[in-house]
C-alpha cells in the first residue's frame, strides 16, 4: 500500500545476522504471496485516481490535489476512477450540484466508469470518485470539468445622435457592437472589407471594450462617417481554437441607406369586437435597412394558442373575453432600438349584475316606510364601458324619469356602470317589482335583467348562528359546513372571511360569497382551525351597515409520527431497539400507544410527558421476523409507526467494469466472468449461498443453480462466478439472490452479451496499420504527442531528411506505419504513447484458477535511425494491476536505417494490453516508427537477445511450500 518497512536486528552474532537474514526473505515471499494472490489475510485500504478515456481537449493539474479536463460541447465525457485496496473497494461518482448524468438518480453513479454522452455547458462542474471498502477512510479525488462552447456572435449598430434627416448615418458617429456567448472568454476581431482593423491604424476609427461589460462585447467606433466608411464589416469571435472550436465570424453591410426600423399598424386603435369574432391585426415595415424580422407579443403573456402568424400578419379566430388585451408588433435589424406598435383589444362583455335597496338616509330606522325615500341601485360590469345602457321597468312596464321616479345613470359617488332609481314620498301604489335592464349600445351581448321587489314586507336583514353550530368540531379528513342563519328580505348574499388572521379561505380568496349562508369545506385539514366571520354584504340586499357573526372551527387530528415506515434487516440472536415518535396531534391529551407484531399485542401504554415511545428486542428470533406496528391515539384517530423487520439479504451489486469480460472456449460457445460485490453484507445472518438464475433474452424457462460460499463475505469484497457453455452470439439475463438462514434475499439482474475478440481468430493477431481504424489502437491522452500514421510517399523530409524509413516493412513507399514526429514543438523527453486493443486471457478450466499462466509472443519491427534518437519502450499493461504498467522491452539510440524486428515472450494473467512509448531524443534528427504488430498464443521461436522477460509470478503452492521450508529452518536454528 506504498508504506515502507523497517526492520531492525541486532548484530551481535553471525546466527543472529543469519536468522535475520532467513527472516528478511520470508517477509519479502509473504509480501509477493499478497500482491500475487489477494487473500483476506491481505487487507489494505483504499486508494483512488482519476483518469479518462474522451474526448478531453486538456487535461491539467490545477494546485496539488484537483485536476481540470476540458471538454468540448456535444462531446462525450468519459472518466474512469482507477482503485486499489482489498477487499475491493465499492466506487460511487458524484458531482457537487445536480446528477453526475441525467440518467442517474440520487446523484451519484455507482461504478468505476463516469460516461455522459453530448455533454451541455450546464452540466460542467466537479466531479468526485469515492471508494470505501471499510478500512480506514474512504479514498476520495475529484476533477473538475470545464466544457468549452462558442455561440454565433451578434452584431448589433447605433449611432450617437438623434434622428437623422436624409441619410441615416451622415455625419454621424455610429457604433458596431459584436457579441457572442462562449467558454473560454472569447477574442473579437473586426474587419472592413478584407482589411484588419486595429486600434490606431485608422485615426476615423476607435475599438475598445466598455468598462462595465469588458470582455463580454467589443465596439468598433466609427468617428463622423466618411465614404470610406460605407463598407462591409465582419466581427469574428475566437476562443483560439481550444478544443477545435472554429472560428466565428457575422458580416455587416454598411451603407448610407442603414436604417432602424420603421413600421405602420394598418388597424384601429382600439379594436372591439364580440366573443367568436375572428380579429386580424396587419403590421408592415414602412422602412429599415436591412430588412426587419416582425413578431407579435401580447402584454407580458404569450400569444393565443389558436393564433396563426404569417409574416406580419395576425389572426385570432373566434377570440374570447380572456383573449382581451393589448397586442405589439417588434420590429428589429439590429440596428438602433427596436420599434414597437401597439393596439388594444377590447371584447365586448356583460358581467357581474347586481343590486342593492338604500332606505331613506335621513332616518335611522333601515325600514322602508310610507311617505319616506326609497333608493334602488344597479351595477354591471361592461366592456367597453362606454356602450352600457341602462333602462328601468315597473312591473314589465319602462319607466321614464319623472319628480317622484328619478332616473340617474351614475352615481358619483360609486363605481362606473352604476344606475339609480330614487322613489320620493314611497306612496302604496310604488309597490312592486322593478327590473333594471343593461345593455350595449352597438348589440352583439345578450342583456342583463336584474329584478327588484319592493314591498311592506321588504325588511332588511338580521344574522344569527345556529344553536349547536359555534363552536363546530371537526375530525381532519372530514366535509364540515359552518352556517350563519340570514333573514330578511330579499335575502342578501354572505361573505365568509378569516376573523383572526389574514389568510385566504379555502378556495384561495380573501372573501368567499354564500348565497345561502352556508360555507362549505370540502377534506379540512388542520391549518383550517381558526375563527370565521359571515357578514351581510350591501349585494341583492340592503345598503345598510353590516350583520356580522363568528363561528369557531376546530378541527382535530389523529396523532402525526415518524417514522412512518422503517425496513430493519437484521440477523438472528441480535438486539435492537424500535422508536416511534409523535410531531403533533389534536387534541394532545390522552395519548396511548400500542405495540403490535402482526395481530399480536406485545405492549400497551399511556404517554406522560415523552413524546416516543420505544419497543426493545434483546435477541431477534425466527418468531420475531415481521410487521411491527405502533398505534399512538388519541379521540380523532391513530398514527401508526410500521417497521419490517426481516432477515432477507441486500441485494448484490454487479461489477459493470471489467474489461472484455468474454473469452472463447469452443468455437460455438462463449463464457462470462460474473463479478458482483454484496450490499451490506453484514447487516443480516451470513450469506451462505446465491441462486443464480440465468435464461436467454426473450426466454421463458430459467436455469438455476447455487453458488455455495465459504466465510463471511466482506464489504466491497468482489465475488466472482465463471459462466461456461453459453451459445454464441445470444444474450443471457443473469439473476442472483443471496441466501441465509433466513431464506432468499433482493435479487438483481443484469443482461450479458457477447463481445466478439478484436480479431476473430485470437490465436494471432496482426496489424500493419494499412487501414486508416489502425486495427483499433489508440492514443494515450494523458502523454505530450501521439503517434502518426504515414506512409513514405506521403510524407515530407523537406525539414528532417536524416531521419525515419523511406518505406514500410515491407519496402513499399506507399505502405503505411507509424512513427512519432519529433520536430518542434517537441522537446527532449517528451512521450507519446500508443496502446493495443484489449486481449482476453482464457482459463483453461473456467471453474478453477489458471495453474500455469498462458504465454503469448508479442512482435513488431522497429525502425530508429537518425543521430537524435531517444528511447523506444514496450510495457505490459494488466487489468489488475491499476496504474501499473510492467517493462518487457527497451531501447535506445541509432540502430541504423533499416528495419528490425523485436520478439517478446509476456506471461498475463488477466485481461490486458500492449503499450508502445516512443521518447524523443535531444534533437529534431529522432524519428522513431514501427510497422506489422503481431500477438500470438505460444512462446515466440526465437526471442532476440534485448528481450527484457517479465517473471510469472510464483503460483501459490510455490510460496507455501518454500514458506514450509524457511519455518523448518528457523525451528532447528532454535533448537
């Protein structure tokens, strides 16, 4: 785990020193025993980098800990969190606001490989890798991603003065502002024509950035026009092409006829029309150069869904009241201020009639008597308020304003759209019935009749509240219905509000109307306990100081507790305890609570002054797996805390990550290396077992087995099961289910396919990098340069042409390999690193481990001429061994102008891959290049001499038996 060891020892003696050094060596057999074959006896912590595998456009180390990767928009971003530490640790990536991916929930991805296709800017940030496996902390890295974008800037002109006269730009100053949207901060650059502008090569001519907005626009300033100046002019915006992102560019004509735009409303002002009438709006550019874009907006709001726009005209078909309102038309070129015109429309609209009997206003008593005035007020709301009409009937007769019958169509001292009637010395043949009848003057509404009764027995109102109904007590849930009896006549309508706070009524309105003086509310809940007013209003009744009464409500609940449901999992012969609490209840006295297991009663009890309560179990049996309920009551109801309890197994978690995990057995079939790590698996009894069931995708019929496991299974620990005898090419749905004493625990499912290898006829593999896929090798990201693919015909020794091969291996000028340029900007020391595809090592018996590791023959010619060569490095890269690459071969220096080939003999044990490093050397003479790769089963036939061979690592019957060996030794010495 990268911690040193020191071993102090005496020397006094030469057995001591020999027994030190005898010592000494099984240390070093037991370490090699570890990292060659983990066992739980090895056990370290975590430990975690971050690498990638994208598109990145850079990637560097910001202060010492993060780095940063940029990105290009609409790449996709690939980061894979490299691990080590046994047992194998569990991998989680977040990001520190939002999903890491907008396919993940909970904001996190479980597992090694971080990958978001089409990247949008929003979703830069960073990004954390976290493995724990339960020793120690958790190893936690994180980067930082920057995704880069460029938008198409905008050119936008004005000019310093007022209005022109003839030509819209002479002798004026004008100012061309270029804007764009970008990351990294974006460059502007103008021309005119195909002239470069600069500050000071031109003295009519000023750019600058304006203080307030610097590095967002930059403004051309064009000082008192002069004709050179009526020119075309291009902003380009660049962000110096980071990530390839292109260059920008707008182009502006410029020219004595440049205009703002100038538009002309060919409608009324306003225009009013009736409910279903079909309303177009017309809105033409009467000038503007270039020629301006019109939309139409109505007020704050968006336009009719049933609109229909054609270039500047805009049609609402069969508009409504709520249609109403006033419509714009914009007008914009960029050049000046937009300009804007507008028209209201009006609907017309009859609503809302109503009326209300005023007595006599000298008198105190609010009777209507003989010989006393009498007023009769009528108000409707209509639009367009100037077309309302009002006239008066008695008894289905019209009535005309007369002394004793005065007719006045307002009333200064009310709203608009009021009509009064006033009745002079009531006499007994005024009795009757007067209808108020509102119109509109153009027609197209239908009228509004209002009827009014005046008799001896038009009274004005009183208000009371049942005996029984305040206070009213109501259960949470439940349909209450608070009353207030109103009589009178006519009977007039009752407001309902809030009397001790000010909040809305149930239906969101400060003030609720009844026509009955009942308030209704449907499902009360508790936030509706409070004090309730009814008041009379001066609406169809009586304009006289308000009735008003108060209703109490109180709405009572069941108790309100937590936790509402709990799953508890827990092995057998074990302690825990069960906690139910209570947040709130109405009324709060007389608390009991009940513990249940199913229909079972275990415990009863009342509440003192706790607010929990708690049930213990010292040691769980099989009787007490199940449903534990808490019931807390109280006179409205029961809250209830439910915890399950049971014993079944977390579910497992497939390991997604490994690579290539297929491998060929027989021609027709194929096998699966199942990886899985299990979910807490300390929570319940040991996991004895796992069924796993397996069948072809669109199947019915599972086959099932068990997998039986030895000990106990540790946090993060990676299982692995091999599945053999699958045909090719089909795809299996994999299920696995833990199982305890208990029984069967969560299963998990995954869908195996069948990866073909990268050769389909693995026994050997062999490019010669003629196709331009390069036999899917790639390039190493994190290194200086990469590796060229090129053929001599097409290559140019103009600058180096004392270095590099004149042909491929083959000697055909028009054959390709690859090769590393080392002209400038390379510098000595510089790398470039070149990785083969990922090959498959096959078991020879898929239910057991490997008992002698298969050999391969690696091969390639190497060409490395020239007096500035530097180094050319083969490694061994393992999936195991994370971050490690292994030296199987190097040289070095001029080998002459000539091709060469190099034979390796590599032994891997697990999925791996070949990288090719290529070092430049002092000077630009240093063209290292290679040609026919070549993978093979078997030792190579005649390995060169500078063969650098990888050791096998010891199998572990080996080191147990030398370990025996050393521990005789070391017992005669002590005898």
């Amino acid at each position: 785990n990268g911690q040193s060891i020191v071993l102090r020892t005496p020397t006094a003696s030469l057995f001591d020193f020999s027994f030190s050094k005898i010592f000494l060596t099984s240390v070093v057999i037991l370490l090699l025993f570890c990292f060659s074959s983990p066992s739980p006896v090895c056990k370290a912590p975590p430990a975690v980098r971050i690498i990638h595998s994208g598109h990145a456009c850079n990637v560097e180390d910001e202060r010492y800990s993060e780095r940063v990767y940029t990105i290009r928009e609409g790449e996709t971003l690939e980061l894979v969190c490299l691990v080590s530490g046994h047992p194998r640790p569990q991998i989680r990536w977040t990001k520190t606001a939002g999903s890491a991916s907008d396919r993940f929930q909970d904001s996190s991805v479980f597992n090694e490989t971080l990958r978001i296709s089409r990247i949008q800017r929003h979703q830069g940030g960073r990004y954390y890798c976290k493995a724990e496996n339960g020793l120690g902390s958790p190893a936690i890295k994180s980067i930082r991603v920057d995704v880069y974008y460029l938008d198409d800037p905008v050119v936008t002109v004005h000019q310093s003065v007022g209005e022109a006269k003839e030509q819209f730009y002479y002798e004026r100053t004008v100012f061309l502002r270029c804007a764009a949207n970008s990351n990294p901060p974006v460059r502007y650059s103008w021309r005119r024509g195909r002239e470069f502008l600069s500050q000071g090569s031109d003295k009519g001519v000023e750019i600058y950035e304006p203080f307030f907005t610097q590095g967002e626009t930059k403004i051309l300033k064009l000082k008192n026009l002069r004709p050179q100046d009526y020119a075309n002019y291009t902003c380009t915006a660049s962000v110096r092409n980071v990530c390839g992102i292109p260059d920008k560019s707008v182009l502006f004509q410029l020219s004595n006829r440049t205009a703002s735009p100038t538009i002309k409303l060919l409608v009324e002002d306003p225009i009013v029309a009736n409910p279903g009438q079909t309303v177009t709006l017309v809105c033409i550019t009467s000038g503007g150069e270039p020629t301006p874009v019109l939309t139409w907006v109505r007020n704050a709001e968006g336009l009719p869904k049933k609109s229909v726009l054609n270039g500047g005209t805009l049609t609402i078909p069969a508009i409504s009241t709520e249609e109403a309102g006033v419509y714009s038309c914009l007008a914009s070129n960029n050049v000046g201020n937009p300009a804007k015109k507008s028209t209201n429309i009006i609907v017309r609209a009859l609503r809302k009639g109503r009326f209300w009997i005023t007595p006599d206003p000298y008198h105190n008593d609010d009777n209507i008597q003989i010989g006393r005035e009498v007023k009769i007020s009528c108000q409707v709301e209509a639009t367009p308020a100037e077309e309302l009409m009002f006239s008066w009937l008695k008894n289905g007769r019209p009535l005309r304003s007369s002394e004793r019958m005065v007719i006045t169509q307002t009333d200064p001292d009310v709203a608009l759209g009021t009509t009064n009637l006033d009745i002079i010395d009531l006499k007994f043949t005024d009795f009757g019935t007067y209808t108020c009848v509102a119109s509109l003057r153009n027609g197209g509404i239908p009228e509004i009749s209002i009827d009014v009764n005046i008799s001896s027995t038009t009274v004005p109102p009183s208000l009371t509240v049942p005996r029984g109904k305040s206070p009213l007590v109501t259960q949470e849930g439940d349909t209450v219905e608070l009353q207030c009896l109103v009589s009178g006549k006519p009977k007039p309508i009752i407001l309902w509000s809030h009397a001790d706070k000010e909040a809305p009524m149930p239906d969101g309105s400060m003030q609720t109307e009844s026509y009955d003086g009942i308030l209704r509310i449907v499902n009360v809940s508790r936030e509706m306990t409070g004090t309730y007013r009814c008041q009379t209003s001066q609406y169809n009744g009586f304009n006289v100081k308000p009735r008003e009464a108060i209703v109490e409500l109180i709405v009572q609940y069941p108790p309100a507790v937590e936790p509402v449901y709990t799953e508890i999992r827990q092995g057998l012969g074990r302690a825990f305890s069960l906690s139910c609490r209570v947040l709130r209840a109405h009324p709060s006295r007389v608390l009991k609570y009940e513990w249940k297991l199913g229909t079972r009663l275990l415990t009863v009890g009342q509440f003192d002054t706790r607010d929990e309560t708690e049930y213990h179990v010292r040691a769980l049996n099989r009787e007490g797996y199940g449903a534990y309920t808490c019931d807390i009551t109280n006179e409205a109801g029961a809250g209830r805390c439910t915890f399950l309890v049971t014993g079944k197994a977390f579910g497992p978690e497939f390991y997604y990550d490994t690579y290539s995990a297929l491998w060929q057995n027989k021609p027709s079939v194929y096998g699966f290396k199942l990886q899985w790590t299990q979910m807490n698996p300390n929570a319940v009894d040991r996991i004895m077992a796992y069924r796993l069931g397996i069948k072809q995708t669109g199947q019915q019929r599972w086959w099932e087995q068990e997998i039986t496991m030895e000990g106990t299974i540790q946090k993060g620990e990676l299982l692995t099961y091999n599945l053999t005898e699958l045909v090719k090419p089909e795809a299996y749905q994999v299920r696995l289910t833990p199982i305890t004493r208990f029984g069967e625990g969560d299963s998990a499912e995954r869908i195996i396919r069948y990866s073909a290898p990268v050769n389909p006829h693995w026994s050997k593999f062999h490019c010669n990098f003629e196709e331009e896929a390069i036999c899917m090798f790639t390039q190493d990201k994190t290194e200086e340069f990469d590796w060229t693919r090129h053929s001599a015909a097409t290559r140019d020794t103009k600058y180096t042409p004392n270095t590099g091969p004149s042909s491929d291996r083959s000697g055909s000028k028009q054959g390709y390999y690859m090769y590393i340029e080392t002209s400038r900007p390379r510098q000595e020391g510089d790398k470039a690193r070149l990785l083969t595809p990922l090959f498959n090592v096959a078991p020879k018996n898929p239910y057991g481990n490997v008992a002698t590791n298969p050999t391969y023959c690696f091969s390639f010619y190497y060409h490395m001429y020239g007096k500035h060569i530097g180094s050319l490095n083969v490694y061994l890269r393992q999936k195991s061994q994370t971050g490690q690459d292994s030296s199987v071969w190097t040289l070095s220096g001029n080998q002459g102008d000539r091709w060469r080939q190099a034979r390796i003999d590599i032994h891997p044990t697990y999925s791996f891959q070949m990288v090719l490093e290529g070092v430049r050397g002092p000077g630009i003479e240093g063209d290292i290049a290679i040609d026919d790769v070549t993978i093979e089963e078997g030792e190579c036939r005649d390995p060169p001499p500078n063969n650098l061979r990888s050791l096998a690592p010891p199998t572990a019957e080996h080191i147990w038996q030398l370990c025996l060996t050393l521990l005789l030794v070391l017992a005669g010495h002590r005898r």
